[in-house]
C-alpha cells in the first residue's frame, strides 16, 4: 500500500522516506499512542496535543470514482504541524454530502466521518519506522535523516473498503 499511495503524487517512495515495517512493541511509547490502534487519527492526534487541527490540502486528484489528496494536519492554537498524509478514498459508496464536505477540503476525514454517523471500522495494516526524505522534511520540519513513524491503515464504510490511508506523525 505504501508504493501504492505514494506513487500517486511522487515518483517514488524516496521523496517521502524510506520505510521500515515495525511491530508496535518496537514503537517509542509517544508513537505507540499516537498509531498503534483501530481509531480514527483526527481524534487520537487531538487528544494527544489537547487542540482541534485543521486541514490543509497539498495536492487532490480525481480518477473516476475516487479522490485523493496529500494533506498536513496542524494545530489550531499554534500553527505546529503534526500530520503528514496520503488518502486515497472511493467515493461510490458515501452519501452525496459526505463527498460534497471531503472534497470542500474544510475538515478532516475523521471529523466528517464522525459527524455523519457513518457505520465505520479503521483496520491499521501496518507500523513503520520512516526515514526523512525531501518531503517530510518540508512539511514536518525534520532534517534529512531524521527517523519519524507512520502507519498505513484502511476505512471501511457499511464494512466495505473506502480509504486507504497512509499517515505520518511529527515527532
């Protein structure tokens, strides 16, 4: 799945990191918290730093029936960003509104996922230990070389596939 959402919006994986599979016992405690679990990361991410954040989208693209984006999550009291990711979402099977507010680009997915009441489960896949490249560095102000962690994880809506997520936490 890595390669996968990836190479939507990059040639390759590189201009990320370089991706390392970790079990959670290998996690630092604060990463553990933060992506070893079945929860949605808008709300995980929230609780952990005690503020709403709010979405910025890097990059969007439409392929038939779904959409993608890379996105930074950040924190409203102080601008710090905390999140990196790269959604790709089938739209066939969500409600009108729930397309129409996710491609508005206003909230997080998690927080319209949760507003409209949507039957959903989060299916984490898989842990990684990140080194920094390019991207990364940029968006979550790290140095080339830094190590950060993220998770790649499904969204499945009336227990059907609907997003696959790949997100980044800062440290």
């Amino acid at each position: 799945m890595i390669e996968e959402l990836c190479e939507l919006f990059y040639p390759t994986t590189a201009e990320v990191g370089a991706f390392e599979e970790v079990a959670a016992g290998e996690l630092p405690d604060q990463f553990k918290a933060l992506l070893a679990h079945d929860d949605h990361m808008t709300v995980t991410v929230e609780a952990w730093h005690n503020s709403l954040v709010k979405l910025s989208v890097l990059s969007e693209h439409h392929d038939k029936d779904f959409y993608s984006r890379r996105i930074l999550l950040s924190l409203q009291r102080d601008g710090c960003p905390v999140q990196f990711g790269i959604m790709r979402i089938s739209l066939a099977g969500l409600p009108q509104i729930v397309r129409m507010e996710i491609e508005s680009q206003a909230l997080p997915l998690g927080r319209i996922m949760i507003r409209h009441h949507l039957m959903r489960d989060v299916e984490l896949e898989q842990l990684w230990r990140i080194t920094a490249g390019p991207e990364l560095c940029k968006y979550l102000k790290l140095k080339p070389g830094d190590t950060c962690f993220g998770r790649t994880a499904r969204i499945l809506v009336d227990k059907k596939p609907a997003v696959e997520l790949l997100e980044i936490v800062a440290p």
